[in-house]
C-alpha cells in the first residue's frame, strides 16, 4: 500500500474514534447552557442557567462552572500562517462536590461567575496577578485576540459531560 491509502486510513480510524467518543458522551447524558447576554464589561457578574440531564447513572467528582480568557496570537511565518494559544485567566467555581447522578436526573440550576476587572479588587473574584492585569491591559490595546468562554462541565469518572459558550467582555472599558 501506498502512504495515501494509509493516510485515508489513519484519517477513517480518528474520524471513527471521535465519532465513537461524542455518541458515548451523549448516551451518558447532556448539560444545556443558557445565558441571557454574551457580552459583559469587567467587573459585572455573569448570569445563567443550565439544565443537567442524566440519561444513565454517573458518578460525578465535581460539577463546575468556568470562565476562561485565552490570548490567541495569529503570525505568519514563511508564508504560512500559523496561530497560538495561551490561557491568561481561569476563574472556576465548584456547584458541587462528589455525588452520583441516578439515571433519569434532570436538574435545572442557576449560576453566577465575576468577570475579573483589573483595577478593582473583587472579593468574588480570584485575585488577579500583576502579570495577567498586565496581559488583560495590553490585549485591549494590541492586535493579538482575546478569547473568552464560560463553561459548565460535569467531571465524572469514564466521560465528562461540557457545554460551553463564547463570551465577549468589553475591554475598551479597561
């Protein structure tokens, strides 16, 4: 054989393998997100909803709510282009602790997660670091992209359970 018949191959098995994975995350269960708004200025609260869905029994180890910025930097090197990731912030809250979700669970729960801003000590907030206030000010004044999302996720043992949602914050108000 040659390398194209193994390359169609390869690309059949890890088609497979995620198509395998996202059915059997499904069977288990799903987490339905809700948010009213998507755009927030540092400092307000982000409010929403979600709805945890059972199908079969799932032994959980936390159930969390996130909210996540991450700078993406887009360059092009040799004429390809060419991108890179890097979390500069993570605020998660634990809803709950170890448990077992029975078969046939469906509960519908509330949320609230600050988004930080940089000049304001927030006790609902972690604390914000020199270095990421200095990120999160430099991001509303550079080209480089600043990507924020809120996340539910159900941490249980064999597959998690996520839903996640972009967000926008108004970093010209930094």
């Amino acid at each position: 054989m040659d390398g194209t018949v193994w390359f169609l191959i390869v690309i059949a098995v890890v088609a497979l393998a995620a198509i395998g994975y996202g059915m059997a995350r499904r069977a288990r269960g799903s987490i339905e997100l809700t948010l009213p708004d998507a755009a927030f200025d540092p400092g307000e609260a982000i409010r929403g909803t979600f709805v945890l869905h059972a199908k079969k029994p799932i032994e959980g180890e936390r159930l969390v709510v996130s909210l996540t910025a991450t700078e993406v930097t887009e360059t092009t090197e040799d004429g390809k282009p060419r991108s890179h990731a890097k979390q500069v912030f993570r605020d998660e809250r634990v809803l709950d602790e170890a448990r077992v979700y029975a078969a046939g669970t469906r509960e519908t729960r509330e949320f609230e997660v600050g988004v930080p801003d940089p000049d304001l000590p927030d006790a609902s907030a972690p604390p914000i670091g020199g270095a990421a206030r200095s990120a999160l000010k430099a991001m509303s004044r550079s080209k480089t992209q600043l990507r924020w999302r809120l996340e539910v996720r159900l941490v249980a043992k064999g597959i998690d359970l996520v839903a996640s949602r972009p967000v926008s914050v108004n970093l010209q108000k930094l």
